[in-house]
C-alpha cells in the first residue's frame, strides 16, 4: 500500500506509481496487481496533508528483499507512507 502526495496532478501520480514499480522490480519483486485507490481523508495529519492518493499494488517479492524495498520507497519524496504486509498463502479453516 503507498500513500502519495496529494498535491500531484494525475500524471506526477502515475509516475510516482511507475517509480514505485521500478523500485519493486529492481529488488526482483513481480507487481501481480494494482488498485489506485483515489484520494482519501486521513483521520490525522501527515505532515501537513490531510489527504493523500492510495494506491494498491499486490506484490510478489523473495522475503529477503522486503526491507530494502520499503527502505527505498520510504526514501521517495512522493511518498508519503508506504507499508508491505504478508498475505496469507494457506485459506482460513472453518471449524
């Protein structure tokens, strides 16, 4: 999930959404899927926004290059919040 300024126009947007697909990339991780989000309200300021374009990307990266890859997108100054999450690769059980 990244979270972009939302003072780019559309286009600053798509680029910073390509940056970001580069940067997985270059980390050997493989984009399966993207979701832009559109602009949402926070419930608190990030810095000095109130809002921020969400999008969603869902990856497939070797877990030893995780770190590097949100260390580099942390790094972006179009970014202003990134965060990776483990999907779950067995389904849920019903008791």
């Amino acid at each position: 999930m990244l979270i972009i300024n939302p003072q780019l126009t559309d286009a600053e947007v798509g680029e910073a959404v390509e940056k970001a697909k580069k940067t997985l990339t270059d980390e050997k991780g493989e984009v399966l899927a993207e979701d832009r989000l559109g602009r949402k309200k926070f419930s608190h300021n990030v810095g000095k926004n109130r809002d921020g374009f969400y999008v969603y990307m869902k990856v497939k990266a070797p877990r030893e290059n995780v770190k590097a890859i949100n260390h580099s997108l942390g790094l972006q100054e179009t970014v202003l919040r990134s965060m990776m999450m483990k999907a779950n690769a067995e389904p849920v059980k019903k008791a």
